[in-house]
C-alpha cells in the first residue's frame, strides 16, 4: 500500500479494522516509533503498550509490543484492556519513553486505531508525530529500519497505579460518606468497573450497566452523547438516582445525566468544573479550549479574571498548553477535559470525580450546578450535527467551508469569521457556528452554541445549508 493511505489525524492513526488497520501495518508504524525513540531518544526507558476492547485490540496491541521489542526497546504489555488516561499515566509514572494505545476512542466499531503517548504521559505534540511520519514514508519507501539486538517484552498490570494517583485528585472520602446513588455507563469500554471500583467502601452507591465488552458497542458509537445515552437516561430516571456519568470507548470523555435523566454535556461539564476548582477549591490558572468549545468559558473566565487560551480542534494542542505548567484546565467539545496536577491529558474517570465532588462539597443537584453557571453566564445551548457525505463531494464542500463569506447566516448579521480551525461565524448576540470538515474521513461537522434550542437548530440548519451548497 502506499504511504499516503496511513495518515495521523488529531490524535493517531485509524483505520478499518482488517483493511488498512490490520497487522502488517501495525508492526510497520510500530517500527516507525520504535525508529523516533532511537533517533530522538527522548528521556525515559522502555515502551508501554495498551489496548481498549474494541474487535482485535488485544491482537494488534500483541503485534505492536512485539515490533516494539524487536526493535530493541524494553516493552511493557498491558495483562488487560484499559483506558487511554491510565495508558498515559502510566508512561510518566514508570518513566518510560512513551506509550502506545491501541483505539479508536468514540469511533464507530468498525475502526481501530494507534495513538502513540509521548513520555510526559500526553497526546503527542505534532512535531513528534511529524518524525514518526517521517520515519514511516521512509520505511515505505524501502528504506530499511535501524538493527537492534530485541529486547525484553513482560506483561503486567498497568491500571492500578492510574486508579491510586486518582484517590489523591478528589476528596474521596466526601463523595463515598455523601451517601450518592451513582448510575455508571462504561458503554462497554475500557473503563469498565474504575469508578465503581473507586466509588465503594462508603455510604455511595453504584450502578453500573453496559460493562461487559461488547466490539459492536450494543448497535451505538461508545461516544457519550445524548443519542447514545437512552440506557443511561432510562436507568438513572427508573432507579431515582442521583447522577449518571458515561465514559467513552477508552474512557478519556465523559458525559452526564442530572437527577431528572436530562443529558448533561461537556460544555457545562467543563463549565461546572471549572468554576467549582476556582470558586470551592481556590485554584487559579490559565484556561485553554478549543475552537468549537463553549462561551461559557470565556465569560467565566472573564468574571474570575482567568487568561484564556483558544486552539484548533485536539487535545494536543490543549496538552501542548499543559506542558508550560501553568493550565487550571483545559478542555474540548468532544468531552475531554484535563486539570492541573494529573498529567497533561483528558480524563473522563477523573471528571466523573469532580462532578461528584462538586455535588458533595455544595450539597447541589447537578441541575443546580448548571444553573448556577447559568445564573453568572446567561443560559447557553449547543447542538452539533456530522454531515456524512459520499468521497468525492468532499473536494467542493472543503472549498465552501474555506471560502464562505457569508454576511448572514439563519437571519443573523455575521459580526466576524475565524478561520483558525474550519470556519466560524460569530454573531452579536454570542451565538455561534462552526462548519469543519474532516482531514480523516468523509465528514463535516457543523457546531452552533446560542441562547435557545430553537436558535441552535436554525443555525446548524443554516450551516448545513452552506456546507452542501444550496
């Protein structure tokens, strides 16, 4: 094949299983690592490799390991599937010199993909990614790889020290005295049984469904969002509990249902956290978000007299910001959001947490959290839509979305474009839209945030209507 065909998104390479991503090419990118490690020589020792529970993971998770070892650098093999954060953890606890995570995160089933951890346990940064790259068109091309006496390759647990460092995060004991009924939805990912493991030894009580694996997801993508959550919903309204959490195919996102089964999303996650660690923990910082993140943050931090940071769309660029050591938090739309004193990575086990330490510490629902950001900011809705479209339309609506000039868009004067990431209009009233189209797959993403639901249907009907040209 040729090397145009493996290409690294925002976070990695992914591909269909068994097409693209299949064995041969997971030894040949991880030969291209294992050829990073011995010409950057990052600090460090050895590579950590892991795995979801996503359709072959364990199996291009063994090959890896393998190459990895081949290639002459000590490899540690995960002796289960686990979540990415924990993967990531456990890459700048051991110190080693990176990691490699074997998923495809909230992606449809038929995916997998390779994510490699850089060794202050991150995303990495996209000049690391550009020498891996570099190291794999030259593979492609014949070149032959560097020769290496192998080294050891062990298998060991890799999640017990990730779920201990969370202990030190969150007032635990809080939490299990408050006496919670917590309904947990793993969405048959890898970060099956964390938070009930966490959450018992006290008055708390977990429910916990959709833990077992299943590779096909129960007929749903393992992404936290309300289509997907009917089953988180349903129970937290049947059972009468108190919160519901979801956590995404490698448990790096997260989602919320309120006391009443209401989706709660990562904007007002992100929101919600962020005035609890200033306004009940005292902690002060930079804030950084990306593009197609909410306004609320910018009025927060704008009332708690915050620096804010915006970047494209990735958590690698949120983590690029971590790096500096001066982040409060940092967040995306998607539902990764990250926080000072863990490593520079999303995390949906630990923003479970903090949701419920935000309850504990207040003695509020989580609907009264929302509103309490909502009583400082003004009420904001977000919606976003994924415009599937056939390959070969993807040229022109590229172009729309790049050249768009649009003076007014679902009856609304534009007040500016920003093109830092995609194309996205902002308006008078605060209400905004954001049209992207994929660099991976055949896919625009439309995103709008304004004061109504009604407002967001009527700006992403508008953006639709842009990106497919009538």
């Amino acid at each position: 094949m040729s090397g145009t065909e493996i290409r690294f998104g925002t976070d990695g390479w992914r591909g269909v299983i068994d097409e693209d991503f299949n064995e041969a090419n997971v030894r040949l990118v991880a030969r291209a690592v294992a050829e990073y490690l011995h010409h950057a020589k990052p600090e460090g020792h050895g590579v950590l490799v892991g795995y979801d529970n996503r359709y072959k993971s364990e199996v291009f998770a063994r090959a890896a390991a393998e190459e990895l070892a081949q290639c002459g650098l000590p490899t540690v093999l995960s002796e289960s599937s686990l979540s990415s954060p924990a993967l990531s953890f456990a890459v700048h606890h051991r110190r080693a010199q990176g990691g490699v995570m074997i998923t495809a995160s909230h992606n449809p089933p038929r995916f997998n993909g390779f994510k490699f951890k850089a060794n202050y346990g991150g995303s990495a940064l996209p000049e690391i990614t550009e020498q891996i790259e570099a190291h794999l068109q030259r593979l492609l091309a014949g070149e032959q790889a560097g020769v290496h006496s192998p080294a050891e390759l062990r298998i060991e647990n890799l999640t017990n020290e990730y779920l201990q460092h969370l202990k030190t995060l969150v007032n635990l004991q809080n939490i299990l005295d408050t006496g919670f009924k917590v309904v947990t939805d793993a969405m048959h990912g890898s970060g099956a049984g964390y938070l009930r493991t966490l959450l018992t030894g006290g008055r708390t009580q977990v429910i916990a469904i959709r833990e077992n694996r299943d590779t096909q997801f129960g007929g749903v993508n393992p992404e936290p969002i309300a289509s997907n959550l009917g089953a988180l919903m349903e129970t937290v309204r049947r059972e009468r509990a108190d919160i519901g959490i979801a956590l995404d195919g490698d448990a790096d996102r997260v989602g919320a249902v309120d006391e009443q089964g209401n989706f709660v999303d990562s904007h007002r996650i992100f929101a919600i956290t962020l005035y609890h660690l200033v306004q009940r923990r005292g902690w002060r910082g930079r804030v950084v978000k990306t593009i197609s993140t909410t306004n609320m943050i910018d009025a927060l931090c704008r009332h708690f007299d915050l620096p804010l940071t915006v970047t494209p769309i990735g958590f690698k660029y949120i983590c690029e910001n971590m790096l500096k050591g001066d982040v409060l938090i940092g967040g995306e739309e998607s539902g990764g959001i990250g926080i000072q004193h863990h490593i520079p990575e999303r995390d949906g086990v630990l923003m479970g947490l903090m949701l419920l330490e935000a309850m504990a510490i207040s003695g509020k629902w989580l609907s009264d959290l929302v509103q309490e950001v909502f009583d400082l900011v003004g009420e904001h809705h977000y919606n976003r839509i994924d415009l599937h479209l056939e390959r070969e339309e993807m040229p022109a609506a590229r172009q729309r979305v790049a050249e768009t000039e649009a003076r007014e868009v679902a009856g609304l004067p534009v007040a500016s474009i920003d093109r830092m990431d995609g194309t996205k209009f902002l308006f008078e009233n605060g209400a905004w839209l954001l049209l992207r189209a994929s660099g991976t797959e055949p896919v625009v993403r439309v995103y709008a945030e304004a004061s109504s639901p009604e407002l967001v249907e009527r700006l992403l009907r508008a953006g639709e209507a842009l990106v497919r040209g009538k």
